[in-house]
C-alpha cells in the first residue's frame, strides 16, 4: 500500500522534467557534506545571476542546484529524499519536513563563501575582523630631461602615521577600552537576507573591526594613529619617461585591522626643454645653420646631452635636411640600447644687412642667375609645376 500511494504523490505533484538532485549537483548518492559543499559552490559561481546578467535559463539552473543543495544538506530532507525522491520533500505532497528554510546552517555558510568570491568580502562559517590594505598615495615631481635619462635621486615629504599618544594607539579614552561589537558578536560581518539571496556585509556599527569604542580618544577621534610628516629618499631610474610611476611599498597609509600600508606612487612629469624634443628613446633638435655654411658645407657644432659633437654636413643642405647621430639620444628604461638624435637643419636667411652686404648679395645673386638653371634645381623644378598646372 505505502508503495502505491508514493507513486501515486510523485504524478500528482512532480514534474517529470524535475531532475535528480544527486544528478544536478553531480555527486554520488553517499557523498559527504563536503563534497556536497564542494559541488554547490561550483555550480552555483558558474550559474550566479549577478555573474549572467539577463540570462533565464542560469537563473533557473542556480535554482535548481540550491534547491538540491538544501535538501541535501539536510540530514532529515536527505533522509526522505533517499527514500522517497522528491515527493519526501515536497510540502505539498504531505511527506515533505516544512520546506527549504530550516537545515542547519550549511546553505546559509556555503552561499555565504560562494558571495565572498563572487563579491570579495570573505568566506561564511570564518567570518571575523576584517583587514584591508591601506590606501594608495600619490606624489606628482617634475624632473628636468636631464635628470630623467640620467637618473636622479632626491627627498620628499610624505604623510606618515605614528600611535596616538594620549591613548597609546588604541583609539579609546584613557581609563576606557574597547568592546565587543553586539551588533556582529565580534564577528566584523553581518548576514542580511534578501529574498533567497543570503548575503555578508561589513558590521555598519564596528565597521568590521569587530570591537567598538564607548568613549573614543579626544585626541585622535578613535583612530588610534596621529598624522605627521616623513622624509623619503626617491631614486627615479636612468630613462624614465613622461607619465610614468615610482613605486616606493609601504609608504601609503596604515592598514586597517593590522592589514598592510598602502604603497606611495611617485608620478614622474619630465619638464619641457627648451633645445631638445623628447621621442622615447630619441631626441630631436630644430638646428638652425647660415645661408653660406648650407652652400659650401662644412662642420658644425650639435648640442646633445652629453656635450657638444661637430659634424660635417654637405655643400647644397637644404631646409628640412635631418641628420642622423646614432647614440646620442636616451637610454630606455627597460632597453640596453641607447637611442639617437636626429638634427633637424634650417637654413637661416640674413636680416639687417648693410647696403654693402647687400650690394655683394645683389652681385652673387646675378652671378648664380648668369649659370642657368644648375645652381637652382628645385626652383626650376617648382617653376615647370607651377606652368604646367596653369595651361
């Protein structure tokens, strides 16, 4: 008879689309409470609504694997199940233990790992004080192109943080202390449910500490810490470039709960020059050189980094020429190799000529005219466009 009737109760009330529960978790019908655990928080990180934005069928699978989990974890839903499949379960069926909201806590301490990861804010059943890394502090300095292909160490003034005296780092008024928070117990966390969501915060009263202060210190307002001033030794690197970070650990601000200090970022902003144009690892100079010196070439002299190099340049340099000095650029931060500098001519015209400079200019022009075309190419060129453009 009993036979009869739970066949009857499965039609009735179970779907046949309404899988295994072992199935669905992908367990043996003997697993252990861990290895249940282990499965769920598989299934349900891959399956998480908030991880499948707008998709119905993760929503349905996460469902499904936290209702199988809570009935197995269960020792009397399990039971029934075992015995009776989904009817045992089922509170509609009669045979079912009052639904998924009783268990001993091994849904609510698996889900709340499973938000921990999803979220970042720490595992269910190990909940306490939580620590936090200190915030990140930023230092802009500007270095001149000198000090950043050659390297340049200097001192700065940065916060720093030392224990309150009056309290002796404790945050607490002299003759008080610090209690447990009766808000999270102690824990630094709070479970908040949100429909079939269960969900771990931080404490809103002790912010996570997991203690409070009745009477916090006058002096430092219960921080435990008093703001001062440091001096640090910066070492910027040979090659740095514009934009770039120095990054020197544990100078930002203290952890919280004994969690590390932030680190200090020195931001590196290479001043303009006032010769040199700065290209990663090249540079580039505008070289301005006299009309005679680009006629009949010569040597000339080049600032670079190092000093100043001569180098010859060629009868006839025009305007625009680019001269190429292999290794006088900057060497890269991450490089072996050293760049190169690339001089770029321009051909001064003369002003403020006297009118004997201007007749001997007058003179060499009429000569440079009297031998045709060969002492003016471009300009020959130039003119030939300029008549075939306009017939």
């Amino acid at each position: 008879m009993p036979t009869c009737v739970i066949q009857v109760v499965e039609r009735n009330f179970v779907p046949k689309s309404k899988r295994d529960y072992y199935e669905v978790l992908g367990v043996a019908r003997g697993a252990s409470d861990e290895e249940l655990k282990k499965a769920y928080r598989k299934l349900a990180m891959k399956h998480h609504p908030d991880r499948n934005p707008d998709s119905k069928t993760a929503e349905a699978q996460f469902k499904e694997v936290k209702e199988a989990y809570e009935a197995l974890t269960d020792p009397n839903k399990r039971a029934a199940y075992d015995q009776y499949g989904h009817a045992g379960v089922d509170q509609s069926s009669g045979f079912g233990g009052g639904g998924f909201g009783g268990g001993g806590g091994g849904f609510a301490d698996a889900f709340g790992d499973i938000f921990g990861d999803i979220f970042g804010q720490g595992g269910g059943r190990h909940a306490g004080p939580q620590v936090y890394k200190g915030a990140d502090l930023r230092y802009n300095m500007e270095v001149s192109l000198e000090q950043a292909a050659e390297g340049y160490t200097t001192q700065i003034r940065v916060p720093s943080w030392s224990n309150c005296k009056p309290c002796h780092g404790t945050g607490a008024e002299p003759g008080s202390k610090a209690e447990k928070c009766t808000t999270c117990d102690g824990h630094g966390q709070v479970r908040v449910q949100q429909g079939f969501f269960s969900m771990q915060q931080t404490c809103p009263k002790c912010r996570g500490t997991g203690e409070y202060l009745p009477k916090p210190c006058k002096t430092c307002h219960g921080s435990g810490k008093h703001k001062e001033q440091k001096t640090l030794e910066i070492k910027i690197p040979a090659g740095i470039d514009d934009g770039m970070r120095v990054r020197s650990v544990g100078n930002g601000e203290p952890g919280i709960n004994g969690g590390p200090s932030g680190d200090l970022y020195v931001e590196v902003r290479v001043k303009p020059h006032q010769v040199f144009e700065r290209d990663g690892s090249d540079l580039h100079v505008q070289m301005p050189i006299s009309f005679a010196a680009a006629t009949i070439g010569g040597d000339i002299e080049v600032p670079t980094l190092s000093g100043r190099v001569e180098f010859p340049i060629p009868e006839g340099t025009q305007t625009g020429k680019t001269f190429r000095l292999r290794n006088k650029g900057i060497k890269g931060l991450r490089s072996t190799m050293v760049g190169d500098l690339f001089v770029h001519v321009a051909v001064e015209t003369p002003v403020k000529l006297t009118d004997e400079q201007k007749k001997l200019l007058q003179k060499f022009d009429d000569s440079l005219k009297s031998g045709g075309d060969k002492h003016n190419p471009h300009q020959k060129g130039w003119f030939e466009g300029v008549k075939s453009f306009f017939s």
